[in-house]
C-alpha cells in the first residue's frame, strides 16, 4: 500500500498522555475552588488575577507564581482559550498531515501520534532537559494553564512546543526526509526600531506585526497580558491571543527590553533543541540589561531557526539576534532605524537561509526593503501613528504596486500588530480581523506604568490607517476571500471549497497571480485538472516572472499526467533555458526532474494530496 511505510513508523508506538500530577494539584487546590467574581467596575476577578476590557481587548493582569498566573489566565479566559488559538496550534502537525495523506483508519492516526511523539515530545524532553531536568517546575505554567482553562495538558503543550517542531519538521523535509508532513511554519514577522535622528524626541519607537497562519482565531481574542510574579523576577507584558500564554512572541519587560521573534526556515535544525520561546520569556524574566538577554541566548541551544529583535530602551541599544540549532549570532545595531523580517542578514548566519522558493524570498526582503523606505521618509518626525503606517502598508516596492497578497508588511495573516512607544508610557494595540494592522490601535499603559490598584480606567487614545480598505476596495475583498480558501484548506481539509473562494478572490482581483497560482493547486487537489489548467495559463499570461515560471511548469505538469509528452517537455525545458537559476533553483531542479523523468517514460502522474502547497504565502513548499 502506497502509505504503508506509516504502520513501520508506528507499530512500537504507545499513544500516553501528560498529565498534570498530583502533587501539584493538592499544592494549589485553593485555586479550584474560586470563582470568577464581577467587579463594580465592569472587570472580573479570580484569585489575584483580573481581566478588563478596552476597545474589544482583553487584559489581563496576572499575580502570583508561574502556575498561579497560568491558571488565572486560563479560568479568566476560558471560553476563549477553549475555541481559540492554542487548540488549533496544537493540531497543526496533525493538519499538515491530514493535507497530504488519505485518512487511512488507525495508520493516520498513528502517524499524528508519532510526529508528536518525535518531534514536539522529543523538544519538551529536551527543554526539561536544559533547565537542569526538573520537569515539573518546567512545565508547571502548562500545567496551570490546562488546570484553570479546561483544557488536556497535550493541547497546551502541544501547542505551546508546534511552532518549534513545525520549523524543525520542514528544515528535516528539506534535507530530503521527503516523507515528512508539509510544515506550515514559515511565517511573515515584521518588526522594526526607530530612534534617533529619525524620531520626534530622539527616544525608541518599535512596531511590530507578528504574523500566524491561524486566521479566525488568533485575531479573534486578542488579549494583552501584564504578568506581575510574586517569585522575585520582573514584571513584563505580552500582546498575544486568550490561550496562548508565552511573552516569548511579543514581549516587554519593566526594565525597558522589547522582545520579538522571526521565523527562518533553515536546514539548521535538531530534536535536540528547546522552544526558543522558552528561552525568551526567561530573559524577560530576568534579564535586565541588554548583554544579560544576549548571555541568555548564547547559553541555550534552540531546535530551529529564528532571529529576535532585540531593544533595550533604557540603554538605546538594539541587535538582531540570529538562531539556529548550531549557532548564534548576536548583530549589534548602530544605526537609527532597523527593520526585521524572515531570513538571516548576518554574514556569519546568511548562507543558512533556507531557499524555499523565489516569492517567500522575495517577499521577506520586500518587507524589510519597504520598512527601510519609509522609516527614512521620516526623518525627525517618525512617531506612534508613523508606525502605524508602515505596520499598515500595502506597497510592493519591488514591482512599484499596491497588492493585497505579495511583498507587502500588512498580510493576510497578520493577526497580531503594535507599536510600543516608551518615551510616553505606551503601547497601541490592533483590534480587528486579518490583516489586524488595517484596524484601530488601541492606547494601554506600558508594563510599569500599568497600576493594578487603578486598572484601566478613563479615556484612550486611538490610531488607526485603512487607506488600503478605501482606496482598493476590490483587492480588500479578495484578499478576504483569500482568507477564506485558506480556512477551507488548512481546517476543514476542502480544496474544492478553498478552489470556489479563489474563483471568486481572481474575479476581484485578476492582476494578482498568487489566487490564480493556488486555484490551480487547488483544482488539482480537488481533482479537476481542467479548471487547475485555466487557472495555470491564467498565470503565464501575467507580468510576474516566477508566477509566469511556475504557471508553466504546472502546465507541463497536467500534460505529463495526461501523457502528452513532448508537450510536456518542451515547457520543462523552456523553464530550464530561462529561469535565473540564482532565484529559481527549486523549481529548475523540479523542471529537470520532471523533463527526464517524462523522457524516460512518457508520463509523470500527478499525486494531487502530495502537492506540498504553502498557503501563507500562495506557493509551493516542494515542487
């Protein structure tokens, strides 16, 4: 059987579950007991934790130990942490799979329990592992977070450990572990650092969009975090989703350190590694200065590749911290403006990027280029709502265009965005749906300047730019509906239906070639392969060299499948003695694959669950 090889995965495997013991459970037993109690201002409170609302997001303030907070997050927030982020983190290994196998009864499942078993238990041993073995200590914010929301201790630590086992899956995939789930890892981060001659007053002003492939969910809770321990470590702040607990993605402590992470993709990656995110939110904790968040970073060994924007406000000094699971590299910036995205810039770190395709490359130096172009447009005045305005671009500076979907700082699955500007005590918050950066940014105090005694009262200022929504209004619709295939796609497992929303997204938006390219996945995967070969041909008749490029080789594709070969190896070709084999290596080492496979037989079949489609970003993973 073709997915036979499942069962030699499986056959020694035991499905076991973690569980919170008992001894922690009779230790804070006072906690379940308590009840969420409303208070006369509006705001709820359980033990020393309480939530309010302001401009449709949650806070919270949390009080006590690591279990403590992580319970009160979970009981303030339990509805909301039970339909939110964190369950669908969990289940995105399991996603991936179930996107490119058929449900095969008991194989399928013992292959979920195996890459979870594999990788994401095998990084949770390893982080125990780190922090000197004792694992319940380690995990003792896990285990509160299960206890207070409801939910199984696999779901939380599942989905607090996927984003790590995701990028380590796709960095084994690449390295021809070809039987590997399609990762859905590679993310769209953009942050930046204005200071200097650049801002009003010369102090730092940071913007940050953190982008997730987990649209209507994510941005759907948007909840601030002020943890306040009682351990002896520092207050710090997260903006986050109700669920998801880490300060690790976005975080700011009280002695003015901002935190936030970058996914890239490299070949640089092993089990045995931790959750970078882990390492994160003990520099927030106890990290003071700018060279003890680095010493933090240096000590523990991550299980796959990420860089960090790091600022240190109070000591005007900002770095970009490059990781993989063999190095290191800690790049001190000098200059006023500094902007991050996906890939390493590092001499040292450079050669480790991982070249996916021509339009995740060319979409994460887009970014960082656009950043760059409009941090300068503002020298002496870049402030709070400037910030906005890059968070909320949509500007493709390589091909001179607004685009919904392509090269632009504001995507489709930013479900994360905000600007913190210390000079004035502040951080602004996005509340909307994707892309939450086009919303309105709502005012909150700065960890330090938030007083628990007083909350959140009184009035708030607010900034907001939805020039995209009123100036392109069709391309608005149809990244919309863009949205909606990929929810079709990665959660309910319908290509067919993802392939109807794509129709409609290239009816608003004909000049995009990133909706045609993925209708045409789309219909191949549903099995029309009349509808995919429309959509292709729609692609090689647009401006865009790689969609053009990759349009056509789906095209000799089809033909191969149908055993049309020497029209199939004639476009194989074609691609060979044209694609610049400096930005399109992947696909000209599939072209040539192809083009002698098909000379040597006549026909390439085309497996349609196999076809290994990276949604984020309208591409492929593999060709």
């Amino acid at each position: 059987m073709k997915y036979a090889f499942f069962l030699l995965f499986c056959m020694a495997m035991i499905s076991w579950a973690h569980e919170t013991p008992g001894f922690v459970k009779d230790k804070y037993r006072m906690l379940y007991s308590l009840k969420p109690e409303v208070q006369p201002d509006g705001s709820i409170k359980f033990h020393q934790g309480r939530l309010y609302q302001r401009g449709g997001i949650n806070v919270l303030h949390l009080k006590g130990d690591p279990f403590e907070m992580a319970f009160q997050h979970g009981r303030l927030l339990q509805e909301q942490a039970r339909k939110g982020a964190l369950p669908q983190i969990a289940k995105s290994i399991e996603n991936s799979l179930r996107n490119i196998i058929p449900n095969i009864p008991v194989v399928t499942d013992s292959a979920v329990n195996y890459f979870y078993k594999h990788y994401t238990d095998a990084i949770i041993d390893y982080t125990v592992k780190s922090f000197g073995g004792d694992r319940d200590q380690v995990l003792l914010e896990g285990y509160g977070l299960a206890e207070g929301s409801g939910l199984d201790l696999d779901t939380v630590l599942h989905g607090a450990f996927a984003p790590e086992s995701l990028q380590t899956i796709l960095g084994d995939m690449m390295k021809g572990k070809s039987r590997l789930p399609t990762a859905s890892a590679v993310n769209e981060c953009t942050d930046f650092v204005a200071r200097g001659s650049l801002t009003q007053n010369g102090e730092m002003v940071i913007g940050r969009n953190t982008d997730y492939p987990l649209n209507g969910f994510f941005e759907k809770y948007t909840t601030l975090i002020y943890y306040e321990p009682t351990d002896g470590t520092q207050q710090y702040m997260a903006v986050t989703s109700a669920g998801v607990h880490s300060a690790g993605v976005i975080g700011y402590n009280e002695s003015g350190i901002f935190l936030g992470v970058h996914t890239i993709p490299t070949v640089e990656v092993s089990t045995k590694g931790m959750s970078v995110f882990v390492i994160a939110q003990e520099a927030l904790r106890h990290a003071k200065t700018f060279d003890e968040v680095t010493a933090y970073f240096k000590k523990y060994r991550s299980a796959a590749g990420w860089t960090y924007t790091l600022a240190s406000v109070k000591e005007n000094r900002v770095a970009a911290i490059e990781i993989s699971n063999k190095n290191v590299s800690v790049s001190e910036v000098l200059s006023d403006g500094h902007v991050q995205t996906n890939h390493f810039v590092s001499p040292k770190m450079a050669p480790k990027n991982l070249d996916l395709n021509a339009s995740i490359n060319e979409d994460s130096r887009a970014r960082k280029l656009r950043g760059e172009q409009m941090l300068s447009a503002h020298l002496g005045n870049f402030g709070a709502q400037e910030a906005v305005n890059v968070l909320s671009d949509k500007w493709d500076p390589i091909n001179q265009e607004v685009r919904g979907l392509g090269n632009v700082i504001a995507v489709h699955t930013t479900l994360s965005s905000a600007v913190f500007d210390p000079g004035r005590g502040k951080v602004f918050v996005a509340n909307t749906g994707a892309p939450i950066s086009l919303g309105t940014y709502v005012e909150f105090p700065l960890v330090g300047q938030f007083n628990s005694e007083v909350g959140i009262e009184g009035g708030f200022e607010t900034l907001e730019n939805k020039a995209f929504y009123d100036e392109a209004p069709h391309m608005a619709a149809a990244e919309q509906k863009f949205i909606d295939a990929k929810a079709a796609f990665e959660n309910e497992f319908n290509p067919a239906k993802a392939r109807d929303f794509l129709k409609e997204a290239v009816a608003l938006d004909p000049g995009n070639p990133g909706y045609s390219f993925v209708r045409g996945i789309m219909a191949l995967k549903a099995e029309d392969f009349s509808d995919a070969e429309q959509a292709f041909e729609h692609c090689t008749g647009l401006k865009y060299v790689h969609y053009h490029l990759a349009g056509k080789y789906y095209l000799g594709r089809i033909w191969a499948h149908r055993g049309e070969a020497e029209k199939a190896k004639q476009v194989f070709r074609e691609i060979l003695n044209s694609a610049d084999p400096a930005i399109e290596r992947p696909l000209i080492l599939a072209a040539k694959k192809s083009l002698q496979q098909v000379s040597r037989v006549g026909v390439l079949r085309i497996n349609p669950a196999g076809l290994s489609i990276f949604m984020p970003e309208a591409d492929m993973l593999k060709y």
